[in-house]
C-alpha cells in the first residue's frame, strides 16, 4: 500500500484525488480500495457522508480479497457502528466472533447493533461476556449500565455508572450519564454538580467556543461590576427548558450590581427576546466582551434550584400579531370541532429517534377520533399527510407556511386546544407557552419527564403518557384516544 503525507488538507486533497482516480480504473484491486478507504476515514473527522463513503470502499476492500488486511473487517465493523449501520455491524460481527469467540470490541459492536431491534436481553448478554473477557476494562461496564438503564432497571445502571467512575474517575461520559440518573430520580444538587461533566466533551458549540477565549467560566462567582453571557447549548428542546431560569438570573444580577447577556443568534431568538426580564439584553454576535460566560442548562446549578416546584408555570408567548394571522388560518381551516397539533416522529439523527417515535402504522387509534381537526407540526412530512387526507382523515400540513420558524410554531400552538407530540422541541414549546399537551413517551425517554408519573413539574400543562413497557405504544396510544373523544365530547 502507498504511503501518503496527509499532513495537511491540500496533501489529503490531493491523496485523495490520486486515490479516487485509482479505484475508477475496472482494474482496482483490494490494496487500492483500502488505501482509498483508510485514506477517507482519516480525513472525514466527524462527517458522516465521508465516513459512509470510506465505509463502503473497506467493504469493496473485503469483497475483493477478504484476507488482504487482517484488521480490515475489524475497522468495517467500527466504522458501521460509527455511522449506525446497524446491518452491517451485524454481519461483520457474526463473522469476527466465529473467528474469536472472545473478541470484546466485536462482543460490544454487536450488542448495540443488537440492541436497536429491542433484542436487550441477547444485546445484555453480550455485553456480560464483554465485562467478563475484559475485566477491569470501563468500556463494556458503560455499555452494559446503557443497556440497564434502557430497560428501566434505574438503580441497577446507577450501580454499573459508579463502578465505570472507580476505574476511570475521569470518565465525562460516565458522570454525565450518571447525572441524568441522578436528575430523573429528583436528585438535583448531585444531578446538576454531575451534569457539568458535558463540558468535557461538548466542544462543538460555537458560543462556547468563541467565549472561551476571552472569558472566564462562570462558576457562580458574584456578578458585581462584572458582564456575563449565557449562551444556548443542545438541543432547542433543552433551551426551551432553560430560559426559564433567566428572570431568577437577572434579579440576582441586578441585585449584585452586574449585567447578563444572552448570547444567541437562531430560530428561537424572538421567543427568548419576548420573554427576556428589564435589563437583560440579546446579543447575535460578540458584541460586548464579557468577564464571565455560561451555557444556559448551567443555569439551575449556579442558582441553585433544588426544587421544581412551582417552577412549571408558562413562560413564553406568541408574537400577538402573529398569533391573530393563524388564529384565522386555524378558523379557515377547520370552523368546527377541537383543533389538535401532531408530532409523531422527530430527527432521524437523534440518538433515541428510533424510540421516542411512533411508527406511523401505529397512529390510526388516535387519527380516526370522530370531529377532531389535526395540523402537523413537524416539517417535511407531506407525502404523510397526503396519504392520510387520502383516507379521509382530517389532517392539514401547515408548515409551509412556518416563514418565521420556531414564532410561526408557537403563534399556531396558541391557536390550538390540545397538542399531541412525541419527546421533540415541540412538546418543550407547548409546555412553555401553557398549551394543553398530551406527550407520549417511550418506557425510558428523557430525564426531563423523570419516571412512573403523569405529571410533570417543569410544566403544568403536560400530561405525559408513557409506554408500560419498551416499543408498547398500542396503550399509550389508547389512553391518548380516550383523550381526544373526551375534547371531541365537549
């Protein structure tokens, strides 16, 4: 195989470029394909699209002479499991543990592949196996404590978690998984101390990563004479979640005699500016240099909220102007009967997407409620639609005409007696502006909705309707039913 000098991107460019044309040839062979594909997987970083064409050309590599390289199907297995092929991890999996029984990375592989079909009790006992092959080893005990936690057995990953923090205390991705326990069990002064551990390895955020150099991290140090910048960090629905506690900041600013900023250029600016607290500001760019910067889910550790009580009151609102625009729309749209938003899936590239959404084959109980008006929340979900309005169902895809994003979204919310959504930015925003929420959860979802209740207290207008058990949506669905006939009744 040819070495090449990937020291810099215009040497990986032309590596790559050199390495392209040599597989176009008819007369590649498995030394060329590899080189291509080892070549590829150094320069893609975390680009998925790079990863997946380095993928496919280890596996022409393996086709054409599976022996060529003796760690090839090894890096095809890592590298699936990198990009979620869950297939393809299968296949290379059975392969490298008919090869070696023992082989604990393999072991690891394929159980997560395992566990994406809901095999959790094969995908536990290979991780079992795991542990056991490799003892002492923190990587297939974190595995195993995420494959507990999925099946409900909270205290029994609480365990696992700690005993990966005994070997490897440094372990962010251990704390942090530990803390959302922590926090789902009403634990906050653990959970919120434990979930600064993301700082770790949250390094992809822009507004971190401008502030960092030329600001200190705010620790809760006083505000007095100083500027602090509280940045947005995750998802939207984690910011919806936490701008509630910036009326709490600022009065504590304001009462130390600083100044707080919220750092924020995206599609939730004008909620967050509507709802901003005297003296508190928005910022797009670094147009003042702070003394101190914070993401906003550091919020309730450095206030010190131990308790959510009384802490699920509504807090943001609709542009009034808008709000009037859709209120004729929904009129135009459906002049009788309960007007209902629908969520049922969300990004496919969110890592519990395959749980929290319901398969559409799954939703007829709740779509056939006789009088009842849906409008679709979620973008990108027309041929859906059409197929359903096809079948008569009373259905309206509102979402091309959402102009100004996430406002066009809450002015519709405000305009609507119920929402119906999965775990998704949506179910966060409805709960924020006081709307009526039905939100169904799969056996495990997110910490925000913490375990075995109907209730939340983050937001007081939310029902939360969980499975009974892992992809058991059929009851949750029928509870929602029994919802909607009871509006529909009124």
């Amino acid at each position: 195989m040819t070495d090449f000098n990937i020291a810099d991107t215009q040497a990986v460019d032309e590596a790559l470029a050199q390495l392209r044309a040599r597989v176009a040839d008819p007369r590649a062979d498995a030394a060329d394909w590899l080189a291509f594909g080892q070549t590829l997987l150094q320069a893609a970083g975390h680009k998925s699209d790079q990863q997946r064409e380095a993928l496919a050309a280890l596996v022409r590599a393996y086709q054409l002479d599976p022996s060529h390289e003796p760690t090839l199907l090894a890096t095809i297995a890592q590298t699936a499991f990198i990009v979620r092929d869950w297939g393809l991890v299968d296949s290379a999996t059975v392969v490298l543990l008919a090869q070696n029984a023992a082989n604990a990375n393999a072991l690891v592989w394929r159980a997560v592949a395992v566990q994406q079909r809901n095999d959790f009790s094969e995908a536990e006992r290979l991780l079992r196996e795991a542990v056991r092959v490799v003892p002492g080893n923190p990587v297939p005990l974190h595995k195993l404590a995420l494959c507990v936690k999925e099946q409900a057995r909270f205290a029994e990953a609480e365990a696992l978690l700690r005993q990966v923090l005994e070997l490897s205390p440094q372990n962010a991705l251990a704390l942090f998984d530990l803390s959302e326990l922590e926090i789902r069990s009403g634990r906050y002064a653990d959970g919120w101390v434990d979930y600064e551990s993301r700082m770790a390895f949250d390094d992809q955020n822009e507004g971190r990563r401008a502030l960092t150099p030329i600001s200190a991290y705010w620790q809760g140090e006083s505000l007095a004479g100083k500027t602090l910048v509280v940045y947005g960090e995750q998802g939207h629905g984690d910011c919806l979640w936490a701008v509630r506690f910036l009326p709490l900041l600022a009065e504590r600013a304001q009462r130390e005699g600083g100044r707080v900023i919220l750092g924020h250029e995206g599609p939730l600016r004008h909620l967050f500016e509507r709802m901003l607290p005297q003296g508190m500001t928005l910022e797009t760019s670094l147009e003042t240099k702070p003394d101190f910067h914070c993401g906003l889910m550091s919020l309730p550790l450095r206030l010190g909220v131990v308790d959510p009580s009384g802490w699920g009151r509504a807090y943001l609102s609709a542009d009034p102007q808008r709000a009037e625009l859709w209120r004729a729309r929904v009129a135009q749209s459906a002049a009788v009967g309960p007007k209902v938003g629908l969520v049922w899936n969300g990004n496919p590239q969110h890592n519990r997407d395959m749980r929290r959404s319901v398969p559409v084959e799954q939703l007829e109980p709740i779509l056939t409620v006789p009088g009842i008006t849906y409008f679709a929340l979620s973008p990108g979900r027309a041929a859906t639609v059409e197929a359903w309005r096809a079948h008569s169902i009373r259905i309206v895809d509102p979402t091309g005409q959402f102009e100004a994003g996430f406002d066009d979204v809450a002015a519709l919310l405000a305009n609507l007696d119920l929402v119906v959504t999965i775990d998704s930015g949506p179910a966060h925003l409805s709960g924020a502006l006081g709307v009526p929420t039905c939100l169904m959860i799969d056996h495990v979802s997110a910490w925000f909705w913490g375990k075995e209740t109907q209730r939340t207290p983050w937001y007081d207008s939310v029902e939360l309707f969980r499975q009974p058990a892992i992809g058991a949506w059929a009851p949750v669905l029928a509870s929602v039913r029994a919802r909607l006939e009871a509006l529909a009744a009124r």
